[in-house]
C-alpha cells in the first residue's frame, strides 16, 4: 500500500534519522491537497443535504447529536 501511494505521490518516505531500520512516511503536498478536496467536497454534500430539511428534522438530528454524544462521553 505505502509503495503504491509513494508511486502515485501521495506519500513520501524517508529514512528515520536514528534508526536505519525504519522508514517515516508522510503526506506530500498532492496526498494533503486529495484530503482537502475530500473534505471539502463531503462538507459541500452535507451542507447541501441539510438545505433540504424541514425544521423538525433539523430539531431531530440535534437531538440525536447530543444524545449521540452522551454515549461517547459515558463510555470512555
């Protein structure tokens, strides 16, 4: 997978600075620019989905949004 992604230049590689045996990968500037248009494209579909709610739909999933959190805070 990391071999693929350095080919389509997504990621670089480059070698640990104290330890020969490892390699550090990271993104490269087009790997950083793909993940800004991905979520700006999902922010753009989301914010066009929630236009196209009523009122008591919007008060639904705000509901649900804390009710949702609840959950993640009471189970940590």
């Amino acid at each position: 997978v990391i071999a693929s992604l350095t080919d389509l230049g997504m990621v670089v590689r480059k070698p640990h600075p104290t330890d020969g045996r490892q390699i550090i990968v990271s993104l490269s500037e087009s790997g950083e620019a793909l993940i800004a248009d991905e979520t700006d494209a999902r922010e753009r579909w989301i914010t066009e989905q929630l236009k196209a709610l009523d009122q008591t739909q919007i008060a639904t999933l705000r509901d649900a949004v804390v009710i949702l959190r609840d959950i993640v805070d009471n189970s940590e």
